[in-house]
C-alpha cells in the first residue's frame, strides 16, 4: 500500500473520464437521469441525499486513510455522531461514553436518544477497569473520544477495543483531534471512527462536516442508511473542498503539532502558569500511552492561570493574535474557553468530575511562526 501522503493526495480521486479534469467535479445536481425502469441505479446514483458521486469520492478518501471497508460523510461532526447512536442503538439498549467528550455528544446523547429509551452512562475510558465494570448485558455501544475536547485525557484504544469485543458491543472512536495520520483506531481494534472534518480534515476553517468509517460492510450499510433515512448527508461543495483540505494534511499537522509543542513548553516554564496539558509534555500523565498508540501529539493544549477564571479571562481578552473562537483544528490559531463556549450546557457537576474546570484556556494551535504566537501569549500573560 502506498504512503499515507501518497494516498491522502490520491485516495478517491482520478482524473475525470469525461473531461480529464485533475480535480472530481463538484456534481452539484439533486437528481440523477435512470436509462430506464429495469436499469435503474445502473450508474449507482439516484437522488442526492442518498449518495452522490463528488461525496462519493471523499467518503472513498477518508475510508482509505483511515483503513476502513467503507465511509459515510455526514453535514457535521455532530451529524456523524448521531448517525453512529442512531444506527447502533435503540430502546432498550445502554451505551457507555467517555466522561470527557465534546459538549456536543453530551448533549446529544442526555437530551435527545435518552428521550427515545436509550440509557447512557459516562464513564472515566482512561480507567479499563473502571469500563470492564460498567459493561451492562445490555450495552451495544462504547463511544470514546481520544484525546478528548477539552483535557485531552487519552483512552486506550487497544484495550478499550478489546472489552467491547468480549461483551459483543461496538467501540465507536472520535478521532477528531489526532486524524488518521496519527492514529488509527481500526488498527488498534474499533469498529468504527467518527469525525468531524470541521476541524483538521479541513483545516482551513470554511466548512462544517462529518464522516464516520467503518471496519465491517455492514456497518457501512447500517450507516449509509442513516444518512439517507435522517437526511443528514454531506453537500458535494463541502466534500469537495474538505478533500482539497485532506491533501495537505500531514504536514500541517507536523507543523501545528510541532508548534504546539513550543508552546506548551513555553507554558510549563511560565510562572503564572499553574497546569499544562499536552500529551507530548513528560509531564502528561499519559504521556506512554499517547507515545504508543499514536505517532503524533496532536496541536491541542490546556492551561490554567494562576487566579483562576479571572485571570485565564484576562489572558484571553489581550491576545491579539490568537482568536478567540469555538473552532480547532484549523491554520489559524484559537484560544476557547470550554466552560463558557463548547461545554457549556454540561452541569456544573459533569464538568469538576471530568476535569473541565473554570480556568482551563484551551488553544488550538495553527500554523503560524512559533515565535509570534508565543510572545503573543508572552504579552497576555504579562496582564494577568
Ligand atoms: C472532538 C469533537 N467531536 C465532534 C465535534 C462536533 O463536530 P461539528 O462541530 O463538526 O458538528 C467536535 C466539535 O467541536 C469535536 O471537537
């Protein structure tokens, strides 16, 4: 098999046969024309919202990356996630979630499936134990999120993968923050991987996306038949241009992630900074497993100011080239604040239990010069 970088530039794309186009086209056509009634689907596409060939050919490259059988995309990272509760869950049923997980899934999962007789139950998947014990006759689904949004704890995937095999469930990996170029799931086990290609598929901040791969047809089925049962598949503008993201992936995450290394350890020696977290610091207190699961740290860091949300509020308000902004993952660097923005509807409880506290300031960082985004940061801190 060709190289991850032969193949995020190639995987799904040939040049078009019609016109020899480098690019696929953006088929933007809500029908498809049948030869006739007994040969209907000849071509394999019908109406938009079931499949379209520009969809297609991203769901074909993100399938490839992440060595999967198949992919469905989806118009979010959210809708990509519903998908995957929607097609393995039902009344009746229990799954398991990290305790750590975008504020999203949360939700998504407190507000809406459990008002369908879905029961859920938020575990620590840092702690295999902690998961072998909470594994109900009933549980179909274990969803992890690894490094997890915000405080990056890590679970490990390999064992993870290995309890829900025991107890016939699904073991379901958001792999936002790493992307197949660092980690993959499958490998390690799962069944399937969720992404929201809003963040580092892209890269760019310009498009909202999802896309969930699968290591089973089946399970490709069962997804593909969400995203047309629900509606919630992709556009054929964004799939085109989060496949024109997907091609430089690699060396904006070395460089993102390299950058964030810097920072981290910019903080770590700050003395009004008081914690640090990027799983590439020693000081990570899993800092071998994200050594051996993954070949990258990612571009995501925590930190905490000494005088707390006062102070983490202050450095927010005086960077100036750090955005402050909900997004990750992008060239642009963010600087959030997840009580206030991505976790916000988290209760107050959830969120001291998973570590999410008032002054944690989470940066995504991008891929300017290192040096400008430090002493930016320098700056700020000196107003606390
Ligand atoms: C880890 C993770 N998963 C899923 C999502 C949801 O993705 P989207 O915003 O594309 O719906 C996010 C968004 O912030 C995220 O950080």
């Amino acid at each position: 098999m060709a190289g991850f970088r032969t193949r995020q530039v190639h995987a799904g794309v040939t040049p078009d046969p019609t016109t020899g186009a480098i690019l696929t086209p953006i088929h933007q056509a809500t029908t498809f024309a049948q030869e006739s009634v007994e040969e209907y689907m000849a071509r394999g596409y019908s109406y938009s919202r079931a499949a379209n060939p520009t969809v297609s050919a991203f769901e074909e490259k993100m399938a490839n990356l992440e060595g999967g059988v198949g992919a469905a995309a989806y118009a979010s990272g959210m809708a990509a996630t519903a998908a995957v509760m929607m097609a393995f869950l039902g009344a009746g049923q229990h799954a398991l979630v990290s305790d750590v997980v975008y504020g999203g899934t949360h939700r998504f999962a407190t507000r809406v499936l459990s008002r369908f007789g879905v029961d859920f139950d938020f575990v620590d998947t840092a702690d295999n134990d902690l998961i072998a014990a909470a594994v109900k006759p009933n549980t179909a689904l274990i969803f992890t999120e690894t490094p997890a949004n915000p405080t990056l704890k890590l679970t490990d995937l390999a064992a993870v993968s290995d309890i829900a095999r025991e107890h016939g469930a699904i073991h379901a990996v958001d792999n936002t923050f790493l992307t197949p170029y660092y980690q993959l799931p499958l490998e390690l086990g799962a069944d399937v991987v969720v992404h929201s290609t809003t963040k580092y598929l892209d890269g760019h901040n310009a498009t909202l996306g999802g896309a969930v791969v699968a290591a089973r047809i089946e399970h490709v089925d069962e997804l593909k038949f969400i995203q047309k049962s629900a509606g919630s598949i992709t556009s054929p503008f964004v799939a085109w241009l989060t496949m024109q993201g997907v091609k430089t992936l690699s060396e904006r995450m070395d460089r993102q992630s390299s950058n964030a290394m810097e920072v981290a350890r910019f903080l770590e020696a700050h003395p009004k900074v008081t914690a640090v977290g990027y799983p590439g610091l020693e000081s990570f207190p899993q800092h071998d497993l994200a050594k051996r699961q993954a070949t990258g740290f990612g571009a995501m860091v925590w930190f905490e100011v000494e005088g707390g949300i006062e102070a983490g509020k202050t450095v927010m308000r005086s960077v100036e080239l750090w955005t402050l902004a909900e997004n990750l993952g992008a060239v642009e660097s963010l600087i959030t604040h997840p009580v206030t923005m991505t976790h916000g509807e988290m209760s107050v409880e959830e969120r001291s239990k998973a570590g999410i506290t008032d002054g944690l300031v989470r940066l995504s960082v991008g891929l300017e010069d290192s040096e400008d985004l430090i002493h930016d940061l320098d700056f700020a801190l000196a107003q606390v």
